[in-house]
C-alpha cells in the first residue's frame, strides 16, 4: 500500500503497547502534543500577520511538527542540531524561549542575530541549535564536522543534520553522508521528506523509492519512518541515537510528511499541486492524530484539549504583542560582527 | 632563528600550533600520510596522529564544511585546499557559510576556520594549478585574506590566522615556496595582520604586490636603481584587512603608484588599490595609477612565461609612471 494510498487515521496504539514502547507516554505525549498545539497555532497566526504586512516572511511547519517534537523528545541536552528550513518548534522545545523566537520573526532590536535573517531562520545557542543559511544542504557536511569534534573529545552526544528531500540531490548531502561513513561518526541524518521541493515532487529529486536507501551506498542503515506518527517519530529517533551514542556510527531517518501549507508565505501552490493532494494530508495529519490516541487512552479530556488550545493561543498572542512593540535593529548593529570586536590593527572601511 | 623555504615554513607554523594547541586540527587531501602534495605538512601526521592530521575523502565542500562543524564546536581547523584552482566546490561554503555565520548568528556561532591554500602560476600548471582568484574572496565580507611572500611572514602570518577569532583564506604563492630562504623565528612567531611591510624604500614610485609579485618587484626596483628611479615596494601581506594608512601614506610621498598582482585585471585586487587613490590620494597623485597584471583570459599553459608579470613587465610600467607629468 502506497503512502497515498493507505487510509491511517488513528494512530495504531493501545497503551499496553505504549507502556512496553515507551514507558513515560503519559507524561511525554501529552508534552509533546502541548508543543504540536503550539507550532500549529503559531503557524496560523504568523501566516495571518505575514498576510497583514506585520512580518516579512514565513515558512510554515504545519503536517511537519511530529518531527520535530518527537526528535526533540528523544534527544539529549549534550546534542547539537544543524536544522533544515521547518524545525523552529524543536528550537522551542529545547527550551529557546518563545519570546525571543517571535523577537526573531520580527527582525526586532532584540532579535539576537540583530534581525539579519529572514524570519524562521533562528540561532539558538542555549538549545545547540546552529544557526542556519537559507542555502541549501551545506548544513550536512557542517553537522559532520562538529560529530568529529564529538567523536575526538570522546562526547556521548549526538549531531543532528536536518534536510528536507530537495536537499539529498545538493552536493553537500552527499559529502556529508560520505564522510560520516568514512569516520564512522555520531551523526543522525534527519531528513524531512515532505515530498516537496517548492514546486518539484519528490519523484523529480531521485529514482531511489526510498531517500533512506541513499544511506547503504555510504556504509550504514538507513530507516523511513512515517513522520506524521509522533510515537514513532519519537521511538525511532530514541532508538537511532541510542546506537550512535553506543559507537556504532552514523544513522539515516526520513521522515515521511506532507507539507500541508504552501512552501512559505511566497508561494502558491495551486500551480503545481493537484488533485487530492490536501485530502491525503489531512487522513494523517499529526495533530488530530495525536489528539485522538490520547483521547482514547483516556490522557486528554475534552476541557483539557481546549485549555490548551487556549493556552497556546494566549503565549502566541503575548509573545506577538510584546515582540511588535520593539522597534527595528539599531542601524549602527549593521556593523557589528562582520568580524570578531577585539581590536585586530588597522582595518579598512 | 633557523634558514628556511617558505613551504618549510608554513609546515613549522602548523607544527607549532600543533605541539601548543590541543584544539588545532589539520583536515585535507593526501596532508596525512603523504605529507601533501607540495610537503606542505610532511611528518605532521606521523607525530600527531591521523585523528588530527586528517586525510579526507576528495571533496572540497566536505572538507570546508566539516571544518566548520569543527570550528563551531570549538576545534581549530586548518584546512587544506590541495590548489586554490579547486577550491569552487566549496565557495558556497565558504561565501555562503564560514564568511556569515558570525554575522548571521548575532556572534553566537563565531566560525573561526582557517583555510590555506597554495596559488598562482609559475609552475607550469596551466588553467587548473595556476590561478589568483583572491578577488573573489576579499570581495565577500567576513574574510580574511592573507597571502606571505617570504618564509618569516609565512610562519607569522599563519600562526595569527590560526589564533585569531575570524576564518582566514591564507594563500600560499607556490612559484616560490622553495626558491624563496630566508630566517625564521622559532616558536611561536606571529606577524600582525593588517600591517603592509616596506620592502625597499624610495621616493619616486611606489609599488604595491603581493605573494609571488614580491620579488619581481624588487627586482624590478633594483634595475630602475642604476636608471635613477627610486621604487618603494610595498609587500601587503594582507588584502583583508587591508593596511590602508600605509598604502597611502606611501603614495604621499612618492606620487607614483604602480600595482602588480598575476590574477586578471578586470576587477581584480588592484581595481580596489586604484579606486582607493582616486579616492583618497588624488591630490597627491602626480601620475595615473598603473597596474601590472595577468591577462583578462584563463590561465595559460605553454605561454604562461607570456602571461606572468615580471621584472621587466613591473620594471617598464615604473619607468613610464616615473616620467609620466
């Protein structure tokens, strides 16, 4: 049965299963299904204030959140993440705070990268979470690099690079998966296959029927994982990193997702999706999925559920209202950290 | 102090940083068991071990790119392009990645990589083992650009490219990395960057270069003596940052500038020298500024003699700038 063809709308959990698969379920999902609440609210609301002129751009994560929050779950605070362009909700459940993210999608003055970026391109040092440039794979090989440093300092942690399945034709895809093999690093190769590239599908990206398989011709397993399924996004990664903590070197994911919005806030997908496109993502979209299984175990009860849409609802509204009344970057900051401030000789300019 | 080529040299620096340095790392093709492909890091491997002294796989983006994974955890990495002429794999990398991460991250990722690479012609390289592309890179904001001409420098200059906080491109002319001896200091020898060094002082013209330009120039200098031309050469070192105050202050006295660089003309290093003096030296030129360069046309092989400016080429445009009014 094809992805599109197959008709999952419950999660195929029962909380026996649960408890031997993951024993703090309870606690964990009910945590994480918060953070998916969250990361579909923010959407919603950013694409609206996008609409409205009130930020510059937005890439939306919407169908993609089990993603992140089930490999935030599972990860360690001693590991690094090198993200791709949708995995902001995995920065906040590191812990970054939101309020300093909603400082970063208005390009405020107290945006710590001094609003440089394009909004939903973050830095969170306090979350070793790597800033990201919107180029795109050259975050593989750069993943790889810092696993060695790892490896060499003899660190029990983990490099994470995400990428999306555009990115596995880019030429630092393959660099990277190929020096991992070689040095037998502590790298999970996250990659998000939303089986779009703006406009091209999946199909157009590679021949192979599984963009995990690329991970044999470098030396090492790879898995596809159905990435609209948080336990399992959540096991998997739990497993794949246990086995690279271990030293037994570097592991490929892909996440299967649809991309439910537009590729961000400048494209129109009508042009080149068609059909029952968007029928097929809402059969498994993460959130209600979610929803569902912790309604039916009996973790989440309808006042529940609404509290924390509510809830979700009021932090993004705070964090909106507080980050818009900071006004723009201090012009002079246009200046600083071209290079290191220590005093280097004469410079020119 | 000891006698030493300049490619000896740069093997001293990465030995120093090496034995003083438990962060530095060397990453790059055949730098390991080989020693690289000029000798560059002969023996280095051998005494600090292939987990430091790294040979990679061939690809120019992962070695740039790793090399900043490695800067970003907090390592020291000195990578290795085995000839600037292939370095463009990994220009995305470098423009895209290790010159704005610093600036992009707010100064939470500093991306401290250092990346040497050996340039120029005069080896018979042709297109592909010859080229200056310096101007890419001191065109691209965040860099760097240090390029030594004698074995003192090489050491110094690299030795402060490896401790500094910001990636450094540093070029190595390969035309003179053994004809070229001279004294080195031991141990930890750093030069400054930013500070242009006067080579040989004169009054009538000043010449500016850089790299394997350097003793062409003198050279050049030392004929037009016996003319009565006195030509300041002015050695660079360092094209980012450059030392601005020196360039000009030269030129204030002399009134006379030529620059010599061996990449192509058109937009090249010069290009900024010259719009520099229109700028800020105007009224005390009594001459227009020349320049003496490669070629607008790739790189040559059985005409590169054609190509290369040299003493004579340098030793012309000086003379004519001398008598021009």
């Amino acid at each position: 049965m094809s992805v599109g063809e197959r008709s999952l709308r419950a999660l195929p959990y029962e909380a026996p299963r649960l408890d031997r698969l993951w024993p703090s379920w309870r606690e964990q999902l009910l945590e994480g299904y918060r953070w998916m609440v969250l990361g579909r609210v923010l959407d919603e609301r950013m694409l609206g204030l996008q609409r409205q002129g009130r930020v510059g751009f937005y890439g939306p994560a919407t169908g993609q959140e089990a993603v992140s929050v089930g490999v935030a779950l599972a990860l360690a605070a001693e590991d690094w993440v090198f993200p791709g362009l949708r995995e902001q909700l995995l920065l906040l459940v590191r812990g970054h705070p939101l309020t300093t993210y909603m400082d970063h999608l208005f390009a405020n003055d107290r945006d710590p990268a001094r609003g440089r970026q394009m909004p939903c391109h973050p830095t969170g040092r306090d979350a070793r979470y790597v800033s990201m440039s919107s180029v795109i794979g050259t975050q593989v090989t750069q993943a790889v690099g810092l696993a060695y440093g790892l490896k060499l300092r003899k660190e029990r942690a983990v490099s994470l690079a995400f990428f999306g399945d555009g990115a596995t034709s880019a030429n630092d895809f393959h660099a990277g998966m190929n020096f991992a093999g070689v040095f037998s690093l502590p790298v999970l190769f996250c990659c998000t296959n939303n089986q779009w590239a703006i406009s091209v599908p999946v199909e157009r990206q590679s021949r192979v029927e599984e963009l995990a398989h690329k991970a044999g011709a470098y030396g090492f397993a790879g898995h596809r994982v159905d990435g609209t399924d948080l336990v399992a996004v959540f096991t998997s990664a739990r497993e794949a990193l246990g086995r690279i903590r271990d030293g037994h070197g570097p592991e490929m994911l892909e996440f299967l997702v649809y991309r439910m919005t537009p590729h961000s806030s400048s494209d129109d997908p009508s042009r080149y999706q068609q059909g029952d496109w968007m029928a097929r993502a809402r059969e498994v979209d993460p959130v209600p999925r979610v929803s569902e299984l912790l309604s039916r175990t009996g973790v989440l009860t309808p006042e529940l559920e609404a509290r924390l849409r509510a809830d979700a609802e009021a932090l993004v509204k705070a964090a909106i209202v507080e980050a818009e009344a900071v006004p723009a970057p201090d012009p002079a900051s246009l200046f600083t950290d071209v290079f290191a401030p220590a005093p280097l000789g004469p410079r020119s300019g | 102090m000891t006698d030493l080529t300049l490619v000896q040299a740069v093997n001293r620096a990465l030995h120093e940083a090496l034995s003083t340095d438990p962060d530095v790392l060397i990453l790059g093709e055949d730098v390991g068991v080989n020693g690289g492909v000029f000798r560059a890091t002969e023996g280095l491997q051998k005494e600090f071990g292939s987990e430091r002294v790294i040979d990679t796989p061939l690809s120019e983006t992962g070695i740039v790119g790793a090399a900043v994974g490695m800067a970003l955890y907090g390592l020291k990495p000195v990578a290795e392009i085995q000839f600037l002429d292939f370095i463009y794999p990994a220009f995305d990398q470098i423009v895209s990645e290790v010159a704005k991460f610093r600036y992009r991250s707010g100064g939470q990722y500093p991306c401290h990589v250092v990346i040497r690479t050996p340039y120029g012609g005069g080896i018979k390289g042709g297109l592909y083992h010859s080229q200056s592309s310096e101007a890419y890179f001191a065109h691209t904001a965040g860099l760097k650009v240090i390029v030594p001409s004698n074995p003192a420098d090489a050491k110094g200059l690299l030795l402060t490219a490896i401790h500094d906080e910001d990636p450094v491109l540093f070029l190595e002319p390969k035309r003179i990395y053994r004809s070229v001896t001279g004294e080195v200091p031991d141990g930890d020898h750093r030069v400054p960057f930013g500070q242009a060094a006067t080579v040989r002082e004169g009054s009538d013209v000043s010449v500016f270069a850089y790299g394997a330009m350097l003793p062409q120039a003198v050279q050049a200098a030392e004929a037009l003596s016996s003319e009565g031309v006195q030509a300041e050469v002015i050695d660079l070192r360092s094209l980012v940052p450059l030392d601005e105050k020196a360039v000009l202050a030269s030129v204030e006295k002399t009134g006379r500038a030529v620059i010599v660089h061996e990449a192509p003309r058109f937009c090249g290093y010069g290009a900024e020298l010259a719009a520099l003096l229109a700028e800020k030296a105007l009224y005390s030129l009594k001459a227009p500024v020349a320049r003496v360069t490669g070629f607008d046309t790739p790189f040559p092989y059985a005409l590169e003699h054609v190509y290369l400016p040299n003493a004579e080429r340098i030793a012309h445009a000086v003379r004519t700038t001398a008598r021009a009014s």
